[in-house]
C-alpha cells in the first residue's frame, strides 16, 4: 500500500507533463544499477540497490534530455534508446551475477516481475521512510510543482528556479521508481506511477483532489494485489496489483460522472435530442412563415416534404415536442402551441442574429452564412444572445431579408 500509494504521488506530476514514458524508461534503466549494487556490495541490502538503482535512474534522465537536447531525435526516440539499452544491460549483468556462484545472489532476478510478497521488515521500514521522504518534498514544493507542470514559461517568468525544481521532480520520480519496482518489478512499473493518475483524472479538474484520488487508487490496489496474492495458491502480487489497478481506472472511463464515457454518451444523447426538437420547431415556423399562419395543422408528409428528415426521426421528434407540450396531434395532423411557438421563435431569432453577426463582422456573404448558424444556434446562451443583440444594435431583418423574431 505504500508503494502504490508513494508511486501514484509523484505519477500525478509525470502524468499531467506528458512524461508518462519517463517512468517505464527509468523502471527499465534501474536494472543494470540494482546488479551493480550487489557486485559491489556483494548483498541485497534494500539500501545498497535503492542507491545503485537511483544513480542509473538518475543516468537515464540525463542522457534522455541530452539526446532529445543535442540531436534532431524527438523525446520518444530517447526513451526507447535509453530503455532498451540500460535494460539489455541490466539483463547481461543479471545473468553475469546468475553464473558467478555467489550464494547471495538467490531471488535478484525477482526485480524483473517484483517481489512484494518476500518483502522484509528492513525493507518496510526503508520503504516506509522514503515514501514520507516523498511526500514531504511533495507538500513542500506542491504549488512550484502544480505551476512547473501547467505552464513552464510563466514559472521562468516570475522567476522561479525552474531547473531546480524539475531536478527536485525528477529526483522523487526515479526514487518512487526505485522503491516500486520491489513490488512490481522493472517490466510493470510504469502502470504502477502512471495508471492510478491517468484513473483520477477523470474525477476530477483539481490538482489536489486527483493527488488524493491518485493516491487511494494506489494504496487499494497495493492492498487488494497483496490479497488476492494470499487467497490465491500461485498467485504473482506485482501483477495483480497492476489488474487491480487497471479495474479502477477502466471503472473510472466508464463511470466518471462528468468526464466519463456513459457521462459523455449520455450528454451526447441529450445533444442530439435538443437539435432535433429545435430542428422541428423550426420546421413548423417556416411553413408558418410562408403559409402566414403558425396555427395551420400539419400532416407528416407535408413536414417530410419541407425538411430532409426521416420518418423515423421526424415521428420521435413529433412525440418528444408533444411531450413537452409544444405540439398537440388532431387526428393524424399536428399543431404548434403558444408556447411551442415562443421556443420556436427563439430558435429563429438566435439563427437568424448569428446569420447577421457573420455577415456583418466576418463581412462574409449572405449565400455563406445559414450552415454555420444551423450549427451554433443550439448552443448559444442567453448572455452571448443579448451581447449579440447589442452589438447588432438589435436588428429587425436578418441578410436574407427574413424577419428575426423579438418575444413579445
């Protein structure tokens, strides 16, 4: 639970710089400085590899911005050199330390898929202190961060010590790396700093909401991962607390209330029911228009004739205005209310004031003018409707010569 939970601090502050890569090149490149700890240490202190694994963490970040700095490689062609490379290296010295003979050695290959569950009670307490390392520097530096992480160049603008604060974000990201990869090791760590932000984000537009959502996400996957890897006979924790992971953040696709896919396909569907309510109102005030009655019935043939719609959506439209009492059926005929009339002459009106707001402003001709009204008319709200009106100096005539409706 720590380390998901310290993991998705610092991946909030990747996530939203668009360095999500930055995390799984870093997780591949500690590799070769977790093997190089031992040969030196000749043990598997926690102390000794966090160490090792934050020099050739920390070699990973340089030589990514001195490519991307120095040569015509863009930022993900650095990442896959230095990824692939440290990690061809780390797997060379790991199979190096395999065939040396030294006794110690048992159990380093677990860094490639993690280790949680042969974790040590050193290893919590190191664990332990470098998460509350990691959360102090976080709350310390928190508004520096959230500034360098929206808007780099104002930071250097009022000056701030931008290059010192992204070494300080750098730092905290290869030791949350670091300490991570004990859990889910080297190939699945990416998902462990990245995913519980990417999951949040969708909750929420607040920076210190999404940490603490980030967060939580992190910490119940550490805890459901760790579970089902006890229930379970032969059951990996790393990657379960990965799948868990991954549950919560398809979960949050889904179900977000505002930014999700059924929040969003349901705000799609309310759109689209909106336009084709106002797009039959309309129907109903051109006919009227050109009949010189609004109060005339309407059969269903006679409004297909005007407008290219189908039957289908013209019946749904019919029944959804009925519904709202804008229409009423006589027989098989149908027939605008008062009040139907109103919301169509407002939708009239709003069409009508953009069509002269585009050919006064925009000097765009008349012929040019109806399409792009069909489709801003729906959105247009009563503020931007009376400022319209002003800046018009309230027309009476639209550029088609058309009579723009005022209410009454």
């Amino acid at each position: 639970m720590i380390l998901g939970a310290s993991a998705a601090i610092v991946g909030c502050f990747s996530f939203l710089r668009k360095r999500a890569l930055v995390g799984d090149a870093i997780a591949h490149s500690i590799l070769p400085g977790v093997c190089l700890a031992f040969m030196v240490s000749g043990s598997k202190n926690p102390l000794y590899l966090i160490i090792g694994a934050f020099i050739t963490g920390w070699l990973s970040l340089l030589l990514i911005d001195a490519i991307t700095r120095t040569t015509k490689l863009k930022s993900d062609t650095a990442i896959g050199i230095i990824l692939s490379v440290f990690f061809g290296v780390g797997i060379l010295l790991l199979t190096s330390i395999q065939h040396s003979g030294n006794a110690s050695q048992a159990g380093l290959d677990k860094f490639l898929f993690g280790k949680a569950a042969s974790l040590t009670k050193d290893d919590v307490y190191i664990f332990g202190t470098i998460a509350l390392i990691l959360i102090a520097v976080v709350i310390l530096f928190y508004k520096e961060f959230k500034l360098i992480s929206f808007n780099p160049d104002y930071a250097k603008v009022i000056g701030l010590p931008v290059q010192f604060l992204e070494f300080m974000l750098a730092t905290i990201t290869v030791l949350a790396v670091a300490v991570g990869i004990q859990a889910v090791g080297v190939v699945l760590m990416a998902a462990l700093l990245i995913t519980p932000a990417s999951g949040a984000r969708f909750w929420t537009d607040k920076l210190s909401v999404m940490i603490l959502i980030a967060t939580a996400f992190g910490a119940i996957s550490g805890f459901l991962g760790s579970y089902i890897s006890y229930i379970a006979p032969s059951m990996p924790t790393g990657p379960w607390i990965v799948m868990c992971l991954s549950m919560l953040t398809i979960g949050s696709i889904w179900f977000a209330p505002r930014t999700g896919m059924l929040a969003k396909f349901r705000v799609q569907k309310e759109n689209q029911r909106k336009i084709l309510i106002e797009n039959v109102l309309k129907l109903f005030y051109h006919l009227g228009e050109k009949d010189g009655t609004f109060k005339k019935q309407r059969s269903t043939s006679v409004l297909l004739a005007s407008r290219d719609l189908r039957i289908k959506e013209l019946n749904r439209g019919l029944h959804l205005l009925k519904k709202e009492h804008w229409l009423r059926k006589k027989g098989d005929n149908w027939l605008i209310t008062q009040s139907g009339l109103n919301e169509a002459k407002r939708i009239i009106k709003l069409h009508r004031l953009w069509e002269m707001y585009l050919n006064q402003r925009l000097k765009l001709e008349p012929d040019h003018v109806h399409n792009d009204a069909e489709a801003i008319e729906h959105i247009i709200t009563p503020e931007l409707e009376k400022q319209l009106e002003k800046e018009l100096n309230y027309p009476t005539k639209d550029p088609h010569e058309s009579v723009i409706p005022y209410a009454e």
